[in-house]
C-alpha cells in the first residue's frame, strides 16, 4: 500500500495529523510494537549474558574470515559492560562505538521530533547533513588503525 503524498504548509496541524494519519495504521503500529519488543529483549539478553561466554552471540563474521578487526568488532561486548555500567570497560573495546552511541540518539531524537512538527535539537543538523561524510571518514580511519600492530594503534584493538 502507497503512503499519501502530505502537500500542506510545514508546521500546520493539518501536515501533523495527515502524517500521524499516514502512519497510524494497525500494521505500522504492530510494527513498531515487534520492532521495540525484539529490542528490549535483545538489550535485556545482552545485559544478562556476556557477549564471549554465552553463545548467544556470534562472533564477528570479517574477524572470523581474515583476522583484521572491523570498525565494530567489540561492539556487543561494550554494549554489554554500557549495559551494566561499566563505561571504562566498553570503552576498552569499542571507543568509536561507545563515542557514537550518544551522537546516534540525539540525532533519532532530533528526527523524531522533526517528524512530529517540532524544531530539531540544536546542532542535529550539523550531526545529519555534513556530519555524515565525516562520520564515515572516522569509521574507516578506525578501521584501518586499530588493525595496526604497533603502539598507541594496538590499544584501539578489542
């Protein structure tokens, strides 16, 4: 089923309730219902059990493959210690993914409330728009220095 094309003035009540309107079918909103129930469980899951001893959790398929470290390798297991409130722990395995977290919610906050009608947060435009190119420009420099083998590049490693 095609979404309506909503043609009002921004900010309107009537652009609110079309695009609530537009969205607010039962199947959107079993959807998202599954969508937060599969996270929280997830997220409940993660924080119980850790990441190497419960096998629940694969391993990282491109460490598995060719022994290199991704931008996200230790990501589940700092996650697990963020979970538990260990923050000098998950920054020890995963410090871009520790830095992102905050950045990626303030920026899904910010969509969030534009989408509702609401003015964005300060500074999400910068995160969103030019923020991009420079998010992925880290990525692929972490990337390519915690694989080197020597000091201070061996402590990014995992």
């Amino acid at each position: 089923m095609q979404q309506p094309e909503i043609s009002l003035k921004p900010g309107s009540f009537k652009t609110l309730a079309a695009r609530c309107k537009a969205w607010s079918s039962p199947a959107n909103a079993a959807a998202a219902m599954i969508c937060l129930v599969a996270t929280g469980a997830l997220l409940w899951a993660l924080r119980a059990e850790h990441p190497d001893t419960s096998g629940l959790f694969p391993p990282c398929p491109f460490h598995f493959i060719t022994g290199r470290y991704c931008p996200g390798c230790g990501s589940l297991r700092a996650l697990h210690h963020l979970l538990n409130g260990r923050l000098l722990s998950a920054m020890g395995h995963n410090i871009l993914s520790v830095t992102i977290i905050p950045l990626m919610g303030w920026a899904i906050a910010s969509q969030l409330l534009v989408n509702a009608g609401k003015k964005p947060l300060p500074g999400a435009d910068r995160l969103l728009n030019p923020g991009l190119t420079l998010l992925l420009t880290v990525i692929f420099a972490f990337w390519f220095l915690r694989n080197l083998p020597f000091f201070p590049f061996n402590l990014l490693a995992p």
